[in-house]
C-alpha cells in the first residue's frame, strides 16, 4: 500500500506570502497533507483571518485529493494558566495544537495535558522522567521540525544536529520512536522538501529509514484521523468509540 506522506507544519505566513503556489509545491512532492499552522501571538492579532484563510485553501486542496489540516502553534513562552486559558477557548477550532518544549514548567504542563496534541522537541528541550511517563500514557505525539537545521550559521545547524542525534537517542531508549512525528516548519518555499530526503537525513541522525518514513507519513496521519473523529464526537474519551 502506497504511503500518504503528510507535513503537519508550514507557517501561515509562508501560505499568506505564497498563496496556492504553497500547495502545488507540497504535491510536487509527493505530499498528500499539509498542517498549516500560526503562532499564537499572530492568530491572536486576527483569527478571523486565519480561519477565512484556511476555508479558502481546503476547497482549492479538494480538487487536487490534498488535505488541508489547521494547526495552533504555541511557540513564545507564556504562563501555564494563559495556556490553560487559551486551549478551554480555542481547543475545538482546530485539529491540531502543538507546544514547543523550550521552558521547562511549559513542558511539563504539554506533556500531560490531554488537549495538546504534539510536544515540538527543540535543541533547548529538557525531558524529563515524568514528561516520558505522561507522553506514554496519554499517546502524545513528539515532533522534530527540519528548518532548524536549514537556518543560520553552521555553527549553529551543527549544535542542532548533535540536539537531534541527542534527543532521537533518547526517544529509542525510552521507545517512543512510534510517537515521533517530522515537519518541515517551512517559513519560506525553499524550506520545504520531499519526505524521502527528509526520512533520509533522520536516518543519518539516528532513525531506521522506515521509522523515519513512518513519522512522516502513518504517524502524523493516524494523529489528524484521531483529533478529527474526537471534533466529530465519535471518540467520546481515550478508548472510547461512539457507533453509528
């Protein structure tokens, strides 16, 4: 069975720079997904037109057989109790939210709140014991982004990649490799690159090549499959499948 490759992260801004050339750029190659996500200071500033924006493109993503998944981005440090805030308003609107892990409280809180999605692990990332145990418990998904390793110095993408090589070692140990997810984090076209390259620079760093391909394709699409049957109401709780 042929794989359904899907890029849960490219920025909005990218989309409003970039228009429909975004998604016939994904189909070149060889995407079937893409999650087009906005930071939370942003959508903040105008949800209204994320959202417009977001409808617009499904319907030009229909007629191409591309979907078209809406992500939340949380990625400047705030308080866990604006978090808290934040996800009791917004949690509904979109099929993904995801937090990067940068401070160590906000970590925390990701890795057991139910009602995130996906925890970005970054080169500042800090796991801890009880941040595995949650992220097992719940199923949670972690995710690397590739733009880190495709911007400034190369002083810096050489601390990003030992980051990586570091935290990809630590999600085998503590087999967590099913629970990993890669995106692009494209903010610019050229960021964007096909799956099997992709899969094959995790290898390098540390990732079977099926593993890699997996959290590129089976992975994130089991996830959207998942937030969108729980927005449908047929998955009433963790385990729990409402029949028609």
């Amino acid at each position: 069975m042929a794989r359904r490759f899907y890029d849960l992260l490219v920025s909005f801004k990218l989309v409003e720079e970039m228009g429909e050339l975004v998604l016939l750029r994904a189909e070149q190659l060889g995407f079937r997904g893409i999650g087009i996500g906005i930071s939370i200071e942003r959508f903040l500033e105008n949800s209204g037109r994320y959202f417009s924006t977001i409808k617009a493109f499904r319907r030009y993503a229909e007629q191409r057989d591309l979907d078209v998944i809406s992500r939340l981005v949380v990625d400047k440090p705030v308080s866990v109790s604006r978090l808290k805030g934040l996800l009791k308003k917004w949690r509904r609107k979109f099929e993904l939210i995801s937090v990067h892990a940068t401070e160590r409280s906000l970590t925390a809180f990701a890795s057991r709140d139910s009602r995130i999605d996906l925890l970005t692990l970054t080169s500042k990332t800090r796991i801890m014991r009880g941040d595995v145990d949650y992220v097992k418990s719940l199923e949670k998904k972690l995710e690397l982004l590739l733009s880190p390793l495709q911007r400034g110095s190369l002083s810096s993408r050489a601390f990003v990649v030992a980051s990586y090589r570091a935290l990809l070692s630590l999600i085998r140990k503590k087999n967590l490799v099913n629970n990993l997810i890669v995106s692009s984090g494209a903010g610019r076209i050229e960021e964007m690159r096909d799956p099997r390259s992709i899969a094959s620079l995790m290898h390098v760093l540390g990732l079977e090549y099926g593993e890699a391909l997996n959290a590129l394709s089976s992975n994130p699409l089991n996830l959207v499959r998942e937030n969108r049957e729980k927005l449908r109401g047929v998955i009433a709780a963790r385990g729990v499948r409402i029949l028609e």
